[in-house]
C-alpha cells in the first residue's frame, strides 16, 4: 500500500456505517468468528473424538502460536490433497468452513471419501494476523467485535510473497513439516477477495486461478484446471455460487505459482468473497454472507476431495477454462487480494 491509500484510510472511516457493503450484508464484526483458541479447541476435541485424524503442531507463529496441522492418512500410496486457510489472517471464514469439514469427516457427512483419499489441513495459517496480535496499528480497521484482523502476519509481511525466500515462521513451517514432508498431489489455497468482483454482471460468490508462472509443467497446471473444473461444476451449480476467473500475477513467491514449481503440486488459488475486516470498506463484508461463504468452502473441501478419492477429477473437462470470463470489479476494489 502506498501513500495514496492512506490518505484513503482517512476517508473511510468517516464513511462507515454508509458504504453499500453495510446495505443488506450485516454489521462487519469478528465477534461470530472463531478465535485462535477456539480453533485448538475445536481441533483437539476432534482429535479424541477420530481415530481417523491426526493432529500435529508443525511450528510457531512470530508471536508463539502453535500451527496445527490436520492429517487424515490412511495410506501414503493414495493421493493427497492440502487445503491451505487464513494465510491472510482477515480471510476467516474459510477457516469457518475447513473447521465445518472436520466436524462432517468425523461424522461420516462427507460419506466414505477417507478410503481413497489423504487429506490435510493447515487452518488459520496467520494465527496472529487473525487475531490482530501484531506489530503495527490496526486502529483503522473497519470490524466491531472482539479483535481487529489483518492480512498480514506479526512483522507485517505478506505470507503469500514469501514462498521463494521462505523468511517468516509461517512460512517456514509450512514448507518444512509439510510441503516437503508429505508426497502432495493437489492443494488449494483459501483466500477472500473484496466485495465488488462481477461476473457477467452479477457480483460473485469467489473466483478460482490455477498456476499461471511459465515455469510450471504443463501436465501439472492441466491436472490444476482439473482441480478447478470440481470446484466450479459443484459450486457455480448452487443457487448461491456464481464464479468468476481471478486475475492474479506469475510471480513465485506467491503459493499457487511457487509450491507447484518447487513440489510440482497441481495448485488452485480459490478467493472467496469479502474480507472478515479490513480499512477499505470495498473489502469488508458482513456477517449476513457467512452461511453461504462457509457452505462455499464446505463444498469445495467435500467435493475435491470425492472426485480425488474416486478417481473421477482424471475426467474433469477443463475446457470451461477456456469460457469462463475474467472476473471484473466496481469502483472501490483495485488492489491485489491474493
Ligand atoms: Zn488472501
């Protein structure tokens, strides 16, 4: 962000309260959304509860949190799926849905997909940006509630530019006790975007990109639009879904681009619409969106991991690419999300 959008931070807050996001979306509060603490909870919980789950700690925050990863392996020779959440720690409500897909895989909801499939799950990646723990003001945000959320993690870096130099805790744990521990097949990386992203004329519920650097293996990009054609032939079918193409750069530095390089992982970027907080009030979204914005994620976690697990994403037509239009956006939303 550069001076320009400061200036704009000033702005904003005189308007809050007045933009049309807070017109028919709910007040804009994290106080509905789990904490970090809750998070554990929930997942430890689960953990007693599965035989089928595992629940390791993989490293620390900057501030000392504990990063948890959930694994379902019930044989190493099976393909593997990770579904990556919250890297921006004010995109929670994938997290909400991750957290919604444990809950369904330990009751037996998502049926019997565990026999063909390993799952992995790293929720709430940016722990303390998530819980506004970090070390820089956050006095402008926009949320009500119980904390502020910000994008970026303690030190105010990015994560998601920093999957070539691989500096930051986060960062780290992820690439050490995952991306090169575990034999992984495809991963999809959960973000939110803004709110005023059109389609067709018609806002969307999320956009989807597969890896678009010139260095990634054609056949592995080819199995990421796969990837994507489970996800926009489960969720642009609802009533609720409406996707669009997301417009994101080639640098590597960025997961989708860099862990499909490095691992030669079929990678899929989904960003999901409006931010849990932010100071743009072209960002923020209200909690009246939650329900369809966890259901997004439900469906997508559940319906990756069926067409994995029984083989049928080896026969996903991914000629929709070819069709499916570039997102747009309204006036006020015109940095990048990703
Ligand atoms: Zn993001």
């Amino acid at each position: 962000m550069g001076d320009g959008s400061r200036q704009f931070r000033t702005f904003t807050i005189i308007t809050v309260g007045e933009g049309p996001n807070y017109d028919g979306n709910g007040q804009i509060t994290t106080s509905k959304l789990a904490t970090y603490d809750e998070l554990v909870s929930f997942l430890k919980d689960q953990d007693t509860r599965q035989p089928a789950m595992d629940l390791e700690v993989i490293g620390q925050t900057v501030k000392g949190r504990d990063i948890h990863l959930v694994k379902y392996i019930s044989d190493p020779a099976k393909p593997t799926i990770l579904y990556l959440t919250q890297q921006h720690g004010n995109e929670q409500l994938t997290t909400e849905g991750a957290m919604a897909f444990v809950k369904h895989l330990g009751t037996g909801k998502s049926g019997d997909i565990l026999d063909g499939v390993n799952i992995l799950i790293v929720p709430m990646l940016n722990a303390d940006g998530a819980m506004g723990d970090v070390n820089f003001p956050l006095d402008d945000y926009l949320a009500k509630g119980d904390r502020h959320m910000t994008r970026y993690n303690a030190e105010e870096v990015d994560l998601n530019r920093d999957h070539v130099a691989k500096i930051q805790p986060e960062t780290q744990a992820l690439h050490t006790n995952v991306m090169r521990k575990y034999s992984i097949d495809y991963m999809i990386d959960l973000h939110h975007q803004g709110t005023r992203s059109e389609r067709d004329g018609k806002l969307v519920s999320g956009s989807i990109l597969y890896p678009t650097t010139p260095n990634a293996d054609p056949a592995v990009v080819e199995m990421s639009k796969q990837l994507g054609a489970v996800v926009f032939n489960n969720v642009d079918s609802t009533g609720w879904g409406h996707l669009g193409k997301y417009v994101g750069g080639s640098a590597e530095t960025i997961s989708r681009n860099g862990i499909t390089v490095e691992y030669g992982i079929a990678t899929l970027l989904f960003e999901m619409r409006g931010m849990s907080d932010h100071y743009l009030d072209g960002y923020a979204l209200g909690l009246r969106s939650n329900g369809y914005l966890i259901q997004q994620t439900v469906t997508t976690l559940t319906a990756t991991a069926a067409a994995i697990a029984d083989g049928s994403i080896a026969d996903a037509d991914t000629s929709f690419w070819d069709s499916l239009d570039t997102q747009t956006s309204r006036p006020g939303e015109e940095a990048d999300d990703e």
